[in-house]
C-alpha cells in the first residue's frame, strides 16, 4: 500500500465582502471558502474587501479545549476569582 502526501494547508478566519468566510493556500494558490459552502479563487480585486481575522489551526484548538474543560459556561462558572 501507498502513502500519499497530504498537501500542507495554511487557513485564516477572515470577512470577505462582509460575509464570513475562510482564506487557505493549498499547493501556492489560494482560495476562499465561504460558511455556506461555495469555494472560489481568491483574486487581486477581493483584496480590499478582505479582513484577515485570525487563523484556523489556533482557534479550533482553543474551542477543542474548551469543549474538553466542559464549555463556556462551565468555565465560567468555575474559574477562580480574584479576592482583594
């Protein structure tokens, strides 16, 4: 059996035109993938339409570790408060 090499895949949270969306560079081209499922390539003119949020790979693993510390709510129940 074959291994295949996974493209490394860069992803930023980003508005684009106002609307939600992701940016990634897979193989040195880059694309734009919108929350309602549509992909297009990310051309010169969406670039003063475009505000880079943050990227993918820190907040996923931020929200991944929220949901193993019981969700918002619980660590915000539990989280110790300062007493002066």
């Amino acid at each position: 059996m074959k291994t295949v090499a996974q493209p490394h895949v860069e992803a930023k949270f980003c508005t684009v035109y106002d609307e939600p969306a992701r940016i990634a560079k897979v193989h040195g081209a880059y694309y734009v993938l919108y929350d309602d499922g549509r992909i297009e390539d990310f051309v010169i003119e969406m670039a003063p339409f475009t505000v880079v949020l943050g990227d993918v790979q820190t907040a996923e693993v931020q929200a991944m570790w929220d949901r193993i510390n019981g969700g918002a709510a619980r660590i915000a129940c539990d989280r110790r408060q300062a007493v002066s």
